[in-house]
C-alpha cells in the first residue's frame, strides 16, 4: 500500500470523466469528505448532470454517539443530503453506523460493479491531540490495482455490512429475535420441568412441605392442578428466579442450586422433542435474505445453538446470545438490556435499525430501555392461552404493541414497523 499526498479535491477532479455507475462514501462527521463532493456540485453543472442520475450510498456516523460540534456536523450534513435527495437525487441514499470510525472512503464503479477509482483514508488518534483525525495522505486506487487491493476488499466488507442487505429505502438492519416461545414452541417443557423439580424437590433431605408456598403445599400430588397453578406463576413471574420464590420459600442456597440444576437438565432432554412454531422454517428464510438476524435469549446458549443445528436454522442467524445455564445469576444483567447494548456494540448498527421480537414482559421492556421498536410473538398454546384466558404474555401492555400470531404474517407486521421507523426518523 502506497499513501499518496493527492488531496481528495483532486481525487473528486480526476473521476468527472470517469463512466460511473455508482458511488459508496463512508465517512465520520462528512465535514470534509460529503462536504467537498456537495461543493463540486452546487459549482459545477458538469458535476451535478453527472451525479444526479448515478447511484450514490452515504454512510455517515450516528449523531447520538457523538460530542460537542460533532454533532452538529453530522446533523447538518444529513440536513444537506435530504435537501439534495429532494431537488432531483432520486438515487441519492444514506444510512447511519455506530462504530468508531477508522476510515473514509469514495469508491466508484463502473457498469459492471467493478471498481475504477477510489479514494481510502484513515483515522488515526495523534499523541497532541484529545481526539481522532484523519491521515493527511490516501491511497489512490485505480481500475488495474482494485482487482487486488486487500484493503479495498476490507473497507468494502465495511461499507456493506453498515449498508445491510435491503432496498435502500429500508429501515431495517437487523431483526433480534427471543427464542422460547418466539421461535420454539417450548412453554410447556418449561412448565413440566418446573413440575417436576417442584414433585421431586422434598426427596432431598432438609426439604419439607414447609418449604413450598401455601399454593403449592396442598396439591403437590395432583399434577393437572399443579399444572394450572405453576402456569399461573410462570405467566406471572416469567423470570426463572421468580418463578422459584412463589414456589419455594427458605431453601438452602445449595439446595437451590441443586433444583435449578435438575430443571435444566429436564429442559435440555426434554428439548429435542420441542417444535418449531409453524412458519419458522420458510419465514427465517426469506428474512435472512433480507436482513441479519440475531438471537437474544435467557435460555443455556449452547442449548439454543444445538436445537437451531438439530432444525437446521443455525445458518440463518448470525449471532447467538444466551446465557449460561445453570448458573441462577445473570452475573450483573439484570434483563435482556445489555445484551442488546451489546449487539448494537457488536454489530456497529444504530438501535434505530433494529427490531426485537418477543413474547414476554423481559422483552418488551428490555426494547423499552434500549429505544428499539418491538415485535409481539402472540404464539401463546392455545391450551395455556384457554385455560388462563388470556393471549398476550405481556398482558397489561398488550394494547401497545404491533403483534403477529403466526410466523407467516410476521412480514407484514415488519411493513408496519418499517412505516412507524420511516414516519420517526422523517419527524425527527
């Protein structure tokens, strides 16, 4: 790689008689770099007449993740872009990326896709200064050195996971998806394994009926009342640690280890036979062509992963995030929040271009404090939803949300939320 003292101004000269197709920027706040090229059009007819038909892709760093003046670049640079976008840029798109900003670039493409010119430069943080500027040199990159220019094919992997797979009009990067009850229809193993641990829990020496709630105290040897009873509580509680205080009450805490252990393991045999919701299969499909998609749940990740494989589903999903099982503790994740915090660190995509799916109160609320919009799964088993009259798990929410209650109408419920994402972001 050879750094060149050539000033992106005459980089921007050197490509009008070039035969382009189609432009990608990326940049950080776009005070120079979307600066200059705005510059040679409003001052150059040439420029504008060539421009104004050639497809042109934005990347530009999320305001809400900047300081001081830099946001206010950033949001005077989208303010100059939608202004273009309105007076004849029909072809004219932009998006926005969360990561800290290592590069900019201009790449061209002629007819063919194929790279004919591009402009790479970098961020770099100097020992004098308290925060990243950009490398006084570029390298300049022309049709016969772009077949085989590695960092050109780096930056390219960049700008397109930033871009995402869809239309350039959508708003939606990535779907993140719960997976008990979403995905799998697997309420009512969790129900049976708490039944189970509740019937063998007094077999252990030092537990006695006096440890059970006064619920469950008297109907321990009717198991169809128990039913009814720990699906009362698990719809209630919905967190396992919970669901385990309104069953049993001063257990030692070894103990305790001892029972949520003996519950995980039920699950984990019991999983194999868990089906998938109908509709998974073909709708995971046609969403992964279309967007990345992203598992978050509470359930024992290597557990989730081994019955994504054993569905073979596990290749749609690009990250897994669970946790880990049977440890009682989120070891400091209080809800599903962080893990979302984390995705967004992980994947470089705004919160605004996501959407959770979910069913219960953990992921409603876990979008809510994160700013990302939600899915309802209304998937509830129709015989739980019968017996306690109800078809939300999110229940006193419920009238807030856009839901689905099949996997094939999941799409159209995603239109809906795209019009929501689109009507905010233009108000804002």
């Amino acid at each position: 790689m050879i750094l060149e003292d050539k000033s992106l101004d005459e980089f921007l000269d050197s490509i009008l008689d070039q035969d382009i197709h189609s432009m990608d920027i990326i940049a950080h706040t776009g005070n120079e770099i979307i600066n200059e090229f705005f510059e040679k059009i409003s001052i150059s007819d040439n420029y504008r007449q060539k421009f104004m038909q050639t497809k042109i892709r934005i990347l530009i760093r999320n305001p809400e993740f900047e300081v001081g003046h830099r946001i206010d670049y950033i949001k005077n640079k989208i303010k100059t872009i939608i202004e273009h976008q309105n007076s004849g840029f029909d072809k004219l798109h932009f998006r926005l990326y969360q990561s800290l900003p290592s590069f900019r670039a201009v790449i061209c493409r002629g007819g063919n896709s194929k790279v004919i010119n591009a402009f790479l430069n970098f961020y770099y943080f100097p020992s004098d200064e308290k925060q990243s500027k950009h490398y006084p040199k570029a390298e300049i990159i022309d049709s016969k050195k772009a077949l085989d220019d590695d960092l050109l094919k780096i930056v390219n992997t960049w700008i397109e996971h930033f871009w995402g797979k869809t239309g350039d009009g959508s708003m939606i990067h990535t779907i993140i998806f719960d997976f008990d009850g979403t995905i799998a229809d697997s309420h009512d193993i969790q129900i049976t394994a708490w039944i189970d641990v509740i019937r063998n829990a007094n077999k252990r020496p030092g537990v006695t009926e006096d440890n059970y709630q006064q619920a469950i105290r008297g109907i321990l040897q009717d198991r169809e009342k128990l039913y009814v009873e720990v699906s009362k509580i698990y719809l209630k509680a919905q967190i396992a640690d919970k669901i385990y205080k309104m069953i049993f009450k001063d257990v030692p805490d070894e103990i305790k280890k001892e029972i949520f252990t003996e519950r995980f393991n039920i699950r984990k045999q019991l999983m194999p036979g868990v089906n998938l919701f109908p509709g998974v299969k073909e709708t995971i499909h046609n969403l992964a062509e279309k967007h990345d998609l992203v598992i978050v749940s509470a359930t024992d990740e290597d557990m989730i992963r081994k019955y994504l494989e054993q569905k073979n589903i596990s290749g749609y999903f690009r990250y897994v995030f669970g946790r880990k099982e049977p440890d009682i503790k989120w070891h400091g994740i209080e809800r599903k929040s962080q893990l979302l915090i984390k995705i967004v660190s992980t994947l470089g995509i705004p919160v605004e271009h996501l959407v959770y799916v979910g069913d219960m109160k953990g992921d409603y609320f876990a979008s809510k404090d994160i700013g990302c919009d939600f899915l309802e799964a209304r998937l509830f088993e129709e015989e739980l939803s019968m017996s306690m009259g109800i078809d939300s798990m999110i229940t006193d929410y419920s009238k807030e949300t856009i839901y689905f209650k099949k996997w094939t109408d999941l799409n159209k419920q995603l239109t809906k939320i795209e019009s929501v994402k689109k009507r905010r972001f233009n108000d804002t």
